[in-house]
C-alpha cells in the first residue's frame, strides 16, 4: 500500500514515514498543499494523510480539489482543530475519515486500515493465489505448496504486485513504483537484482517456476507456458 502524507512539520512527517514505513507501507512526503495535490492527482496512491493547516493551499482546499478532480482515493485528515464542526468541514470537503491531534499512532494505523478494508478503490482479497503459491496481504505471509517462504520487505512488495497483475507483464517501472519512495533513483539493474534473489526463494526446488523475464518488457507471474 503506497500513501502521500502532506505535512509541513517536520517532526510530525518524520514521525509518520517512519511508524508507517516500519509498518510495511511505501510513503512519500511533500510540505505543502498545492505539491501534494499534484502527486495526489498522479492516481498512483492508495490512501493520503493530509494535514489541514497547510501553508499556501491548506487541507480542505486540497481535497475539495481532488474531489473536484474526481479521485476517489480515501483521504484521513489530521488536525488541531478538532471540534465537531471542524470533523464537519473535513467530511463534508470529501475526506473519508478526520482525526484530531494530538493522536496515538495505533489509532491512526486502525483508521488507514479501515479505510482500506471499505473503500471499493482500495478491495483487493486478502489472499492471493497463483497455482500453489500464496500471499497474505494482511498477515504478510507467504507459502509455496505449504512451505512457509521468509521474504524480505522489498521482495514482498515485488511478489504481491506481481500476483496481483498475474498473466499480465509487469514492467519494471511498475515494480519500482510499488516497492520503492517517490524520492528513489534506481541504480544499475537493482530490480532485477531483487528479482532474481525472489526467484530463488519462490521457484527454487519446485518444478514449475512461476517468475518469468519478458525479455525488453518486465517480468509476468504465471503458471501457464506465456512469459520466456
């Protein structure tokens, strides 16, 4: 799950891209409103944080905006202002949750993850399946034939998009999107160097390899004869 905080104190992003990161999601920070709507507008991610006292644009702007623009991705609020009016304005301008500060960090996880569950946007199963492998979205797990595979946290994020894109070519443009910050410059060929050390733990030892290179493409997960 890949998520925009927009927030200009910087004590506070710090706080949130490292208790979000640790809790296995890709997130980027911006500062201010009119450069969060712009990246909000990319359609590239699944949920923001968005504060409300923002400099130039401030939050309600912003998501008024963005519904305008007709993104439907969830939005959680967070603010000061905290009254019940102020919840009000927040859901009313299109935000799909508002949370006052000062506020537990739990909590704010428990909200992300409920807007996940209920938005249609963001419905995908929890479990993934592809011939005999499969990928828990929620317990970050992964097995082959019953045999428990210990994935690093890059490498899941590789392997649930490509299962979630099954039969279909992933390019590594995709893979990079998915698994790395918006702030990261691929170096070299350190896709295909998480690639290749993921094949070895979900095709090694087993008859049939699932993770196949579509040469000058990407990469296509299947248990059919396409892909090369």
């Amino acid at each position: 799950m890949r998520l925009l905080i927009v927030e200009d104190d910087d004590r506070i992003a710090s706080h949130l891209v490292r208790g979000l990161s640790e809790s296995g999601y890709v997130v980027d920070r911006v500062a201010d409103g009119e450069l969060g709507l712009a990246m909000a507008k990319e359609q590239i991610y699944d949920a923001l944080i968005v504060d409300r006292l923002l400099p130039g644009m401030d939050g309600i702007s912003l998501v008024r905006a963005l519904r305008q623009y007709h993104a439907t991705v969830p939005v959680l609020m967070l603010s000061a202002l905290a009254n019940p009016l102020d919840r009000v304005e927040g859901l009313r301008a299109g935000c799909d949750d508002y949370l006052g500060k000062p506020y537990a960090f739990a909590e704010l996880l428990a909200r992300l993850q409920a807007l996940a569950r209920r938005n249609n946007h963001l419905a995908e199963q929890s479990i993934l399946r592809v011939s005999d492998l499969e990928l828990d979205t929620e317990k970050r797990t992964v097995t082959r034939g019953g045999k428990t595979i210990a994935l690093q946290f890059r490498e899941f994020l590789l392997l649930q998009t490509l299962m979630k894109h099954a039969d279909s070519v992933v390019t590594r443009s995709m893979l990079i999107e998915a698994a790395w910050d918006y702030a990261f410059e691929p170096r070299g060929n350190i896709v295909d160097m998480h690639i290749h050390r993921l094949r070895q733990k979900v095709d090694s030892g087993f008859a049939v390899p699932l993770i196949r290179t579509v040469t000058g493409a990407g990469y296509i997960l299947t248990a059919s004869d396409r892909g090369t």
